[in-house]
C-alpha cells in the first residue's frame, strides 16, 4: 500500500517546463526531474525552490 506523498509519475519526451507543469495539475508536492547530461533537480510545488 502506498503511503501519502508516495506516488511515482513517469513523464518522457516533454520539455522540463511541461512535466513540472504536468505534476502541479496532479498536485505531486515535490517534482524530480532528470535531464539528458544527468543533472538531477528537485523542485518543491508550491514555493517553485529548486535544487539541483
């Protein structure tokens, strides 16, 4: 069972901008996101921080 806030959505083939725009409509709290040169960003919803 998965708990609150556990939820995996795998968005391929779109810019950056349209997947965090993608997990904001479902209300994921904190986006993940992996770009071709393997930099890692983690973005939280609602103040939009990001860290890479």
């Amino acid at each position: 069972m998965l708990r609150p806030y556990q939820v995996k959505v795998l968005i391929l083939g779109t810019s950056i901008g349209k997947r965090y725009a993608r997990t904001d409509e479902i209300g994921v709290p904190f986006a993940i996101t992996v770009d071709s040169t393997t930099t890692v960003t983690i973005r939280e919803r609602d103040s939009k921080e990001q860290i890479q």
